[in-house]
C-alpha cells in the first residue's frame, strides 16, 4: 500500500513538472522570437531579453533535474531493500539524471560564460 501512495504522490508532482515544461515552452519560443527581432533589426536589447529568457529557462530545467535525481536516489535505496532487478534499474534511472543535471550545469555555465551573446544554445 505504502507503494501506491508514493507512486501516486510522484504522479502528482509529475505532472507538476509537465506543466513547468508548458511553461519552458512557451517561454523557449519567445526567447526565440526575440532572437529572430535581433537578427532582423540588430537591436541587442532583443538579444539581452531572449538570454535573459534562456538563462532563467535552463535555471528551472537544473531544479527539475535536481528533483529527479532525488527521487532517483530515493528509488536506488528503496530498491535495495527489494530484489536485484530493482536495484540495477534504479541505479540507471539515477546515473540517467545525474547526466541531465551535469548537461544542465553546463548549458547554464557556457551561457552565463559567453558574454558576447554570440552563441547559441539548443536547450532543450
């Protein structure tokens, strides 16, 4: 029974975070539409407020993939306690997103780093 009611409360935050990345989304393609103003007219306030955009959108990506990597080791020491198959599962699911947050410190660092603004991240 206890599994149930945590399956059921991480199926509650998940769909949480689909509406976070509903929000990435919409707000990914503005950054974008300001990139494109940029382009077209040369004004680097368009390009100032897509970065700012892009940035604040990676921040909120790291912070979701900080909550699954603590669910994932939430998942490896409950798995312990159950069967070998569990266990090898577990550890996957954790090394799959510490490898999603490693990829999301670097994406923040190398646009935090390019402080000309020249280049351009595919974020997500």
């Amino acid at each position: 029974m206890e599994d149930k009611l945590r399956n059921l409360k991480l199926l509650r935050e998940e769909d949480i975070v689909w509406y976070i990345y509903f929000f990435i989304v919409t707000f990914a393609i503005i950054a974008n539409s300001f990139e494109e103003k940029f382009i077209y007219t040369g004004n680097h306030e368009y390009q100032k407020s897509g970065r700012k955009i892009n940035i604040t959108l990676l921040i909120i990506a790291f912070i979701i993939y900080l909550y699954y990597v603590a669910i994932a080791i939430e998942d490896v020491n409950i798995a312990r306690i159950k069967d070998e198959r569990r266990q090898r599962v577990a550890m996957e699911r954790l090394i799959t997103s510490m490898v999603f947050l490693v990829g999301g410190a670097l994406s923040i660092y190398t646009e935090l780093d390019d402080n000309a603004g020249d280049v351009d991240l595919a974020i997500f």
